[in-house]
C-alpha cells in the first residue's frame, strides 16, 4: 500500500449501451473515472466522442453520473 494516494485515482465502471440493429446485441462499453487532486473527469469508451467531439459528455457518462448521484 506504499503507492496508493487517497487524492488520485482511477476506476472503471461496465456501462450498457443501444442494442446493435443489425446483429440485436448489446453494446458494453468502459467508462472510466480519474480522480485527480479534488476532480474528476470522465472518459468512454463509446464512439461518440470521436464523431461529434464537441460533446462535453456522451449518454454513458451522464447515465453513470445519475448512478453515482454526481453533479
């Protein structure tokens, strides 16, 4: 336990996407929230962000907020 640091870390969550029209299965993606000096940020694994980078925050993350009751 000499490396761990109560003011930075790092966790991922397993969070469910839309179901895949043409296959019918569910996408899971990897959003992963660091913790750094007092902040957090978020980061998926979802396309989203990619195609429309102006996108402060794709529907996993906000979905997980809710979960985690986070502003």
């Amino acid at each position: 336990m000499d490396n761990w640091d109560v003011n930075n870390w790092t966790h991922k969550y397993g969070e469910m996407g839309s179901r895949d029209k043409k296959t019918g299965k569910l996408n899971n993606y990897i959003v992963t929230q660091t913790h750094k000096n007092g902040v957090n940020t978020f980061k998926c694994s979802c396309p989203a962000t990619t195609y429309r980078p102006w996108l402060e925050a794709c529907k996993h993350i906000k979905r997980l907020k809710e979960k985690l009751m986070l502003p």
